[in-house]
C-alpha cells in the first residue's frame, strides 16, 4: 500500500471518529433539553383541579355522604351520646291472660305479626271457669228478654198488673248487664271458643324480637312470654348534660350521626325537666326518621339550639376538610359533582372543624368519605401530567 492511500485511509477513520462523537454530543443536548424544562417546571406550583364531575350512581356506590352546612360555631352546638330505643307505642310486652300450660306456639323468634295475631294458646282452668260464666250469663240474659216479653203481652193485654212489667224489665237490664260484663272478662282473656284456653295476642303489628315460651311450660300472667317491636316506631334518647341542658328546647333541630357512615335529621320533642340520678344528665327525646335505624342502635346526636349564640363560623365533619395543594378544601356538591373549593379553618374538636371562610350557609358538601374524592382529583393531575 503506498504511502498515499495509507494517509488517505487515516483520514477516513478520523473524520468516522469526528461524525460519531459529534453525534453523541447532538444526542446529548437534545435529550438534557426536555429534562431540563421538566425540572424547570417543576419547581413551580402545580394547578388543582378545581372540577369533578361524577354522578349520584358512582356518589351512592361510593358510599359519599352529602350534608348541608350552616352557621353555629363549634360552641353553639350541643353534642351528646344517644342510643336508638322502641317508641312506648312501638313495643308489646306480652304475657299470658290466665295461669296454665303452653299447648301451642304460632311465632318464633324474628317472625313477622300483625296487631291481633295470636303467638301461643294457653290451656287454663280459669280459661274455663270465664267462658262457661260468659255462657250462664248469655243464657240468663235470654230468658230475661223473653220473659219481658211475655209480661209485656199480659200487660198489653191487661191481663197482668204494670209493677210486674217493671220488674220484668229490670231484671231483663240487670241479666243484659252481666252478660256484657262476661262477654268482656272472656275478650280481654281471649279465651277460645271452646273454653279451653285462652290465646296469646299481639296489640301491635311488628316483629317478635323476644321469646321465652315452651311447650308443657306452666305459665303465670305475669310471666313474659313475648316480646314485639315495630321497626317503624322509634325514638332516640340523649343523654345531655346539666350545663347544656339549658339551652335545649323542644323543637330544636337535631343530627344524628350513625357510626359516621350517614346524617339522619331530626327534632327534640321533649326533654326531662330533672337529671337522672345515675347519670347525672337530662335526657332529650329526638324524634327522626325511623328508615334503617334499629332499636339498641348507638350514635352521636348534634343538637342545634334555636337560642345558641350567633356565630360567622361554620362547623363541618372535621373528615370533610382534606389537604390538596397545600391548602385546606372542601368538596361542594354542584350539578356536575364536586368542586374543590379552599377554606380556612380556625380549630377543631371532638370531629368537628370551624370554618371561618370558604363556605356559605346551606351548601351541600362531602362529608363521609371525601377522601375518594381527593383520590380522585388527584389521579386526574396524574394523567394529564
């Protein structure tokens, strides 16, 4: 190879040489560009999302619990524990009429019963004593009409002097009245037709939620046999104490709160005038809406008095507050969803936070669960980064 075309073969390889590190470098550069503007832009504050569209099927199946807001301050408030009882109408102690023996048992436990609807028959001997009073009674009273009638006739036909007419009528309203008061005893006995026994029955349609019959079993009228509630008949009772007691009043507006998963509105309908010697509080009677409470159910009561000191502030579930950006928001329903609208908050206690700026009066926000929705405004920054 000449010397010539050694130098010209060496010029190639180094111009290679020169192309391929240029390249690199180019590649380089264009690469620390976008990485570069990636942290340049990261270093400033990112945009919330303000907006979250969803729709009451996807609020329900998340379990979101909407509440609407109002003025009080975390001092104009009463908080108490309340517990879930039977109104006195709403639950049936039931025992046997007369002493005897259990022969039959129609319910069970949870079974279903309607006002009237006999649960177990006794077999008693005072069952038959009743009825064949009631039967020597009706027979009396049957011949003491017809006996008035038949002085009557006499009379009529003067025949038979008028003081035996009266007395015929008196004796026929005297054996009228002792059948009546027979036929009564047997009723309220509820004794059976045949005499035999007398019958259990419910004064109330509800469900049995207690029973201690058995068949054989020799009973007592004071024995309790059943026990019926009416889920729909419910009250609540709160236990409030004396230095809140005074600002309670008949008609005040009340939230029941349910292990926190749902508000259920309500009104004090009475309140004791003295402190239970035990507790030493003053117990209100809430009346709400009995739709899925259970009698025995614990919860939280909010009561709200119409004399509580006017306050700017605003009390919400302190769960309702979440941090998105830095900043303090809460979700207020809207016809699309949720916005996140930024608030201040100026304390919290027992659950509670006030708000003192960032809501109005009456708007509906996320409570239970807001949570899922700061999840999900946050994985829509996420996508669109």
């Amino acid at each position: 190879m000449t010397p010539d075309r050694v130098r010209l073969m060496g010029g190639i390889a180094a111009a290679a040489v020169i192309a391929g590190l240029g390249g690199f470098a180019l590649a380089r550069c264009t690469a620390a560009k976008p990485a570069a503007h990636a942290a340049e832009n990261h270093g400033a504050p990112e945009r919330l999302a303000e907006e979250l569209a969803i729709t009451p099927q996807a609020i329900a199946a998340a379990q979101i619990v909407v509440q609407q807001v109002e003025t009080g301050g975390l001092f104009g408030e009463v908080l108490a524990q309340a517990t879930v009882a039977a109104a006195p109408s709403g639950q049936a102690v039931l025992t046997a009429p007369a002493p005897g023996a259990v022969i039959r048992i129609y319910k069970r436990l949870g079974d279903p019963v309607r006002a009237g609807e006999p649960l177990a028959m006794v077999e008693s001997r005072e069952a038959a004593q009743i009825a064949a009073e009631r039967s020597a009674a009706a027979a009396k009273a049957l011949l003491a009409q017809r006996n008035l009638a038949r002085e009557k006739s006499l009379y009529d036909d003067r025949v038979s002097p008028r003081a035996d007419y009266e007395q015929a009528q008196a004796q026929a309203a005297e054996a009228a009245a002792e059948a009546r008061r027979a036929q009564a005893a047997a009723s309220a006995a509820h004794v059976t037709k045949d005499g035999r026994g007398v019958i259990v029955r419910s004064p109330i349609t509800g469900r049995v939620t207690a029973t201690s019959a058995s068949l054989g079993a020799f009973v007592q009228p004071e024995t309790e046999l059943f026990r019926v509630a009416d889920p729909a008949r419910l009250q609540v009772e709160a236990w409030i104490d004396a230095a809140d007691a005074r600002r309670v009043e008949p008609g005040d507006r009340a939230i029941l709160e349910l292990d926190g998963r749902r508000a259920v509105e309500g009104r004090v309908r009475a309140l004791t005038p003295s402190l239970d010697a035990s507790t030493r509080a003053a117990t209100a009677v809430l009346d709400v809406a009995a739709d899925g409470l259970q009698a025995g159910q614990t919860a939280r009561a909010r009561i709200l008095p119409k004399s509580r000191p006017t306050a700017a502030a605003i009390v919400v579930p302190d769960e309702a507050v979440q941090t998105l950006g830095g900043r303090d928001v809460v979700f207020v329903r809207n016809a699309q969803g949720f916005r996140a609208q930024p608030v201040q908050v100026t304390g919290r206690s027992a659950g509670r936070a006030e708000i003192r700026t960032g809501l109005a009066p009456g708007q509906q926000i996320a409570t239970r669960n807001a949570f899922l929705l700061k999840a999900e405004l946050g994985k829509g920054e996420g996508e669109e980064e």
